[in-house]
C-alpha cells in the first residue's frame, strides 16, 4: 500500500529534479519494464527489487532528505530582477578565495524576457573574439579567468581576478565589442580541430550586436546600467 502510495506521487509529478529524479524514473522503468531496454521475465529477482524501491521512494521522502533539500537557497544571479534589467554592465558577485578576490561581470546585451535573445552562432562567435581579444589584452591578460555566455544567451559573463567595480571595465568592455563590431576575416579558432562545433558561427550578427550593444549601450553609460534594478 505504501509502495502504491509513493508511487503514485511520483507518477503524479512532484518527484525531484536532477540526477535523482532521472535515476528514479530509470529505477521505475527497470522495476516496470516499461522500457524495453529492461524488459525481462517476472521472476524471484522482482521480489528484492520491490523490497530495494521501497528504500529508494523512502528515502526520497523521509524528513531528513526533505530538510535537506530545503536548503538548498536561490542562488544570488536568480534573485536579480529579470524584468527590470536592462542592458549594461553589471557585478553579479565577488568572491574570495584565499586572499584573492574574482569579480564576476554580468555584460547585458539584450533585455531579458522582452527583446529576442541571440541565436547560439552569434554568441558563439562573440565568445571566440571576445576571449582571444581578452585574453591578448596588454593590461588585462593575467587578469582574466573566464568569458563566456549565458545559458538564457541574454548577454556574457567575465571573470576578473581582483575587486573591481563596473565602472572600471568601462573602458575595456569598450574596447572588446569595438573590436568585434570592426572584425573582420576569419574567427578565431573555428576550425575543426581547435572547437566543438566550429561550423556554429555567424559574423554578420555577431558584429551586429557588438555595434548595437557598444552605440546603444557602452557610449556615455550612465549609473543606473552599471548598477543592478533593486
Ligand atoms: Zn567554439
């Protein structure tokens, strides 16, 4: 009964996300035989794997799994708001290692969940100018740990070593999208051997929306595009 019971909550939705979750459907499926990858002959073995499922679903609802997943808090990029943001250049955290702090930066592009967002080639191209121009930087080289996309691929994040504010890359951030507004001949690094998918490019658009993102936003930014919306 009690096996019933939990498993009817699961077919029902409320099951976990991630990893569990997906490990527990396997689970049903092998227990079930719904997927034809399991599907076997009843015999003696079904009875420990029903008396193993009722650990598994138990454990998926004892206290103490539940406590622990309510912990589990909103991580600081979600609690931004969305609607209010704006293209600009924004700090999404700090953070300290050792004596080191990494300041990440959240370069807005485009304006989320109102304009369209970028198509991946177009990011992609971004991604490969941006970190050849940052990395090549004279002063800012050693300095730079990461660039890279958002998944929404609503605009880039960089990770700089140091405690630095928005208004400091000004400059810098500048520089990086003139440089991909005005580039021209081939990207960097799209070649089959230097890239995972190096056919996934596109110049034109990528250029398109350096130069929008540079004469719409980066010329004469004002204080409410380097800060985030409270
Ligand atoms: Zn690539």
């Amino acid at each position: 009964m009690i096996i019933y019971y939990l498993q009817r909550r699961a077919a029902c939705g409320s099951v976990g996300t991630g990893r569990r979750a997906r490990l527990r459907i396997l689970w049903q499926q092998c227990r079930v035989g719904s997927s034809p990858i399991f599907r076997r002959r009843e015999g003696p073995q079904d009875f420990v794997i029903n008396v193993l499922s009722f650990f598994v679903y138990a454990e998926d609802y004892s206290p103490f799994v539940r406590q622990k997943e309510e912990k589990m808090e909103k991580i600081a990029s979600f609690t931004v708001d969305h609607i209010k943001l704006q293209p600009g250049i924004y700090v999404s955290r700090k953070d300290h290692i050792g004596t080191e702090t990494v300041t990440t930066f959240d370069l807005r592009m485009t304006s989320p969940n109102e304009e369209p967002v970028m198509n991946t080639a177009e990011v992609h191209t971004i991604e490969h100018l941006g970190a050849t121009f940052l990395r090549n930087h004279p002063v800012y080289k050693e300095r730079v740990l990461y660039f890279g996309p958002m998944g929404c691929r609503t605009g880039f994040y960089l990770l700089l070593s140091g405690d630095c504010s928005s208004e400091q890359i000004v400059p810098l951030i500048t520089e990086l999208f003139e440089f991909i507004r005005d580039f021209e001949g081939e990207v960097p690094g799209a070649a089959a051997k230097d890239c995972g998918n190096y056919l996934d490019m596109n110049l034109t658009m990528a250029k398109f929306l350096a130069k929008k993102y540079v004469e719409q936003v980066l010329y004469g930014i004002q204080e409410d595009r380097l800060v985030y919306p409270e």
